[in-house]
C-alpha cells in the first residue's frame, strides 16, 4: 500500500511577537506544496535522509502502537518549498507525513496530536491548524482560532542564505519584540477580511524584530512596496525571504516585471489559500 499527500507551505508570519509575555506566531498557507508519499517496503532506506520526517513518523506509530510496523514503511518526499527560508517547508513535510498515516490507519485527524508531535520535533508553524491560529509554536501551551484563511497576493524576494529551524532558536537569541498592541488590528483584519489591516501587522512584527533576524534587503523592499502601492512588508522571523503583499494582482505584476531586478534575490509570487485541502 502507498498514500500520497500535498501540503501547503506558508509564508514567514503575519504575526511574531511576544503577546502577553508569551511568544506566538500566526502564519497563513501558500500555493506552494510538498508532496509526501508513504508506501511499505522491504528495503527501507529512503527516510535515512529525511531524519525529521521520519522521527516524526517513528513517534507516531509509537503513540499509536503500531511499532511493528517501523521498520516497513518508507517515506518520499518531493518538495517545492524553498528549504530554510521561512517557509514551513519542514512543518509542510511532517503535516505530509502525518495525514498519509492517517489514511494508511483509517485513522481520523486529531489536532492536539498533530501539534504536539510536530513540536517535538522542531519549533513548529501554525498551518497545521484548519483555520488561522494564534499560537505558542515551541511549545504549544497556547492556542487561539482567529478565523478563516484569508487570499492576499505576495511578491517574494528570497535571499541566498539558509536558517535551520532547530539551530536558530536553540541560540541564546535577542527576545521577540512586545506586540500585545497588534493584536486587536489583527483581529479586526481577519473579522473584517480587511487585508491592509493585515499587512500592517506583519510590516510592524518584521521591522521590531530585525534586531533579532536582520535582513539588509528590507529598506529597499519596503521602498518597492512603497513605489508599487504594496499594502506592507511580511517576513520570516527564521528564515530568509521578505514579501509585498498586495490586493491587486495587477499591481504585483507591475512590481515583479518593473522591480524584479531592484534587489539580489530570487524573486517570484505566490498566493495564499482560502483553506488547506488534503
């Protein structure tokens, strides 16, 4: 037997901060997918190179007493998420992993259980949730439902180098910047679907935390948007891509085509999603 499962990455956060003395994030998924495949096998050997992956699924046959089963199932992952940049690619890869189990077992999809497993593994974004979540992603104390994923448009531009999730915020690093006042503008922009309330947030989460992840591309990413009509800037907190958000997709055109040459980076689009749909 083999099941196959797409997944959406995200882009950074709209939200990194400390918020009542926590540190959160919220993030939103992508059109940009991980293709995970799990199968039975004699010959296991392809998870070898995919150790959080298949640490991941070693936990979860544990938990659900299904050991025996260990050392006969592999895992293939073809990925399009750029690694180390921001992009969830390894919480793409694991939320993969897991809903295949979920098929291979008749299993039925259990939240908590996927956020403490993936949390076990590294710090961990928020699309594992079903629907936009405010939540502790180090250790999964906290949680909040905002809302619905909402579609915005987003000029990215990739920087060259790579940030690992685990190495990064095993650091002794600067704290995540107060954000406490962001929240209620965050929850009128998800009540409101308005999304320049939205890019607002994540343009202030980027710019107080550059003193904990610097980008030397922002200013001038920021006067992109500003030339472009871009509503704000969003960023990963540990990785290496900034991105326009913008309403009209006629507007990113202009950007991208005018602009795509403005910064030493990698630039391209994507959109977020209404819903992830496995």
């Amino acid at each position: 037997m083999e099941f196959t499962v797409n997944y959406p990455g995200s882009f950074g956060e709209i939200l990194q901060g400390k918020v009542c003395d926590k540190d959160l994030l919220l993030s939103c998924p992508v059109d940009v997918y991980t293709k995970v495949k799990i199968f039975e096998s004699n010959n296991v050997y392809k998870r070898h190179n995919i150790k959080k992956s298949s640490a991941f699924l070693s936990n979860i046959l544990e938990l659900w007493g299904y050991n025996q089963y260990n050392n006969t199932i592999d895992i293939e992952i073809d990925s399009k998420i750029p690694y180390g940049k921001g992009m969830a690619s390894s919480t793409a890869d694991l939320c993969g992993v897991y809903y295949c189990l979920l098929k291979m077992f008749n299993k039925e999809f259990n939240e908590t259980e996927l956020m403490e497993q993936c949390i076990k593994i590294e710090p961990t974004d928020s699309i594992i949730f079903k629907d936009m979540t405010l939540f502790d992603y180090k250790k999964g104390l906290y949680r909040r439902k905002m809302g619905k994923y909402i579609e915005y448009n987003i000029l990215a531009f990739e920087g060259n180098g790579v940030v690992d999730t685990v190495e990064f915020n095993s650091k002794n690093l600067v704290p995540l910047s107060d954000v406490d006042d962001l929240i209620p503008v965050l929850e009128e922009g998800i009540s409101e679907s308005n999304i320049e309330k939205i890019a607002y947030v994540s343009t202030e989460s980027i710019m107080r935390n550059q003193k904990r992840l610097y980008y030397d591309f922002l200013d001038r990413v920021i006067d992109i948007k500003n030339r472009t009509k871009g509503l704000g800037v969003m960023g990963a907190h540990s990785g290496n891509v900034l991105g326009i958000i913008y309403e009209d997709e006629e507007k990113l055109n202009y950007a991208k085509e005018f602009f795509q040459n403005a910064v030493e980076c990698k630039v391209y689009s994507v959109k977020t999603l209404n819903s992830i749909e496995i």
